[in-house]
C-alpha cells in the first residue's frame, strides 16, 4: 500500500495505490490524519488505483470523513474501481459520502 499527497490550490489530492486493510490501515489512518490535520482547504480521495478495501480500511475512509466534517471542510472520493464501488454500496457508504465518478469532477466540485 502506498500513499501520495499533492497539493492543487486549494484541495489536498491523496491517492492510494493497492490494498488498504487490517495489516496496513493503522499506519495509512495515522499517516492520511497527520497529513490532513496539517494542511487547509478540501481533500480529494483518489481510489483510481485502489485494488481492495476491508472493513479495517473502510473504517479509515469513515475517520477521515468526520474529521473533515467536525473541521468543516470538503471531502469528495472519486474514480472507485467496480468492486471497490460495490464495497461502498453494500456498507452504505455512497449514501453518507460524497463520491463522484472522475477526477475531474471532484476537482470542480472543490474549487
């Protein structure tokens, strides 16, 4: 599991590339809630690149998305892959986060 951070004006753009779950998710929370408690402005969740998400790694995703909104800042995932929508769906995470289809979107959508 990797993370990367980049910054475009305003919105701090995270993308995770590989398997977010119970092995790795403690380290990937701590170091996504450093990154985010430090900087200002919304955040983009890329998931384009992410391969497979547990309930361990769900729970991060549902961390960061209260965090962002008792901060009262943005949140927007985009680019899930099928079955990583699907893990969204099944949990009811679509219902409760922002999530759009493309980059782009999520992009427009926060500036």
């Amino acid at each position: 599991m990797s993370v990367t951070f980049e910054k475009l004006g305003p919105v701090l753009v995270v993308d995770l590339l590989g398997r977010l779950d119970s092995a790795n998710s403690p380290q990937i929370e701590g170091e996504l809630l450093e990154r985010i408690t430090g900087a200002d402005g919304a955040v983009l969740l890329d998931l384009a690149r992410l391969d497979y998400i547990s309930s361990a790694g769900l729970r991060v995703v549902l961390v960061i998305a209260k965090r962002m909104k008792q901060a009262g800042r943005a949140l927007v995932l985009c680019s899930l892959q099928p079955n990583i929508h699907d893990v969204f769906e099944i949990s009811g995470f679509l219902s409760i986060l922002d999530v759009v289809p493309k980059r782009a979107d999520a992009l427009a959508k926060l500036k």
